[in-house]
C-alpha cells in the first residue's frame, strides 16, 4: 500500500468513528420549561429599558445535586423594552434569579454583603409554565411633557423631563447624558435614523424637573409613514458612588408619531 493509499484508508476509518460516534442515543431529557415575567419600578409601573437587556442573573442550582466540586456557572437572561420577558426551552429545577448590572439600584438591601455573589438571588423554582415578577427601583424616571409632534417644517420634536430617584440606604445618582433615539421600528435603539438623531445632550443634576426639549437633527425626508421615538438617559460614576448599571440607560416608553 502506497503513502496515498494509507492516508485515505486512515481519514475513511476516522470518518466513520466519528459517524458513529454521533449517531448515539442522546438520552437526556430536552427543556421542556418556560420562566417568563416582567420588571417594575417603584410605583408599580413596567421598567422601561432597552430591548434584548440582560438584567437576570440566572443560574440552576438543582443540577448539581448538592455536589459541592461541581461548578455551576451563571447565564443571563434578555428582557423586552417594556421590562417583560418569556424564555421557554428552560429545564425543570431550581434556579437562583437576580436582577443586576441593570439601570435601577441593586436588588438587594444596602448592607446586605451577599447581594452580588454567587448565592444571591430569588430561589424560583421552574416547572412547566412559571411567572416571576421583580420590583426594583431605576436610577431614573423619564416622563412625557409633550409627546412627539411634527413642527416647523417636518421636524419632530418633544418635551421630558426627570426625576433621580432614590433607594434606602444608597446614595442619589448623578446624571450624565440624554438621546432622542428615532427610528421606522418600535425598537428606536437598534434602528436609530443616523440623520435624525440629534446631538447627546449633557445633563445635570439642577436640570431635575425642568422641561427639555428634543427635536430631530434634520427634517424628516420622508413622510406618510410613522416613526417611533424614545427619550434615554444615564447616571455616572461620581466620587464614592459607582453602583452596577449606573451606565445603562434609563426610558422612557416608544411613542409612535405618523408624518403626514
């Protein structure tokens, strides 16, 4: 047998190894779970954030079955803009869920030293079709002054306002920037309009409860459809205060405006 001849005769029985090999049974029982749920801030209203944020900290803590040398990492779960989320394909077990690194506070009381490790979180236990809510408090509220309307020769234009919120024991946040995000989707922050979207506003602390006033960069070109804005700020990091998620934005919800 020649070198060439070897060769193909050795990948033909690796080839067929690994056939095989990968036409074994896999017995293992598939997810047949779902966890779904929704955020809400403070007064009981659905957290607004941005779409496809991974603000649950999930990890299944049932299938190791007690053996302490097995590790278990954590997975994070997206949420919808309007703060709900549905994930099915999930196993059957027992699971820890933490909201975190997300634009509110964290979850847990200020002197609790576990709020973030590995054993934080709400014990949830999930069968079949299982609900859980959270209720955390957001950095910052945004609230509607004046909807979105067409002014002035087709720009569009509206008016928020905010309020720092506040969570015992934690200090005030400072606020840092602000986006008028526009777009042909419902989902203004993964299709923002480029030319549309105004310059990042600066903000301050002082300019809490103020008026301001957002309007598009340039006209809007194209007219007889709708289009769908959404107003986000943020916090900083400021002296002794750098709370998880002070940088994610803060929103307001997604108003549509037709363009006549």
């Amino acid at each position: 047998m020649n070198r060439l001849s070897f060769l193909n005769s050795f990948l033909a029985i690796v080839v067929c190894s690994m056939l095989a090999f990968s036409c074994e049974i896999d017995n293992y029982d598939p997810p047949d779970a779902t966890i779904q749920g929704a955020f809400f801030d403070h007064h009981g209203q659905p957290l607004q954030v941005e779409q496809g944020a991974e603000f649950i900290r999930m990890r299944e803590i049932s299938w190791a079955k007690g053996d302490e040398d097995i590790f278990i990492g954590n997975r994070r779960l997206r949420l919808w803009q309007d703060g709900t989320y549905v994930h099915s394909k999930q196993f059957s077990g027992d699971y820890l869920m933490l909201p975190s690194n997300g634009n509110f506070f964290p979850y847990w009381d200020a002197d609790d030293p576990e709020r973030d490790g590995d054993d934080a979180g709400d014990l949830v236990k999930i069968a079949n079709v299982v609900t859980k809510d959270f209720h955390v408090t957001p950095y910052l509220s945004i609230e509607w002054v004046q909807k979105p309307r067409v002014v002035d020769g087709n720009y569009i234009e509206c008016v928020a306002r905010f309020t720092r919120n506040q969570k015992a024991g934690y200090e005030m946040p400072d606020v840092q920037f602000a986006n008028m995000q526009v777009s042909r989707t419902k989902f203004p922050n993964r299709a923002n309009i480029s030319e549309l979207v105004p310059s990042q506003l600066t903000l301050t602390n002082d300019m809490e409860g103020t008026e301001i006033t957002f309007r598009t960069r340039t006209p809007v070109k194209w007219t007889g459809i709708s289009y769908f804005v959404r107003i986000t700020m943020n916090c900083r990091a400021s002296g002794t205060i750098n709370y998880p998620g002070l940088g994610a934005w803060n929103c307001s919800t997604v108003e549509e405006i037709f363009v006549p």
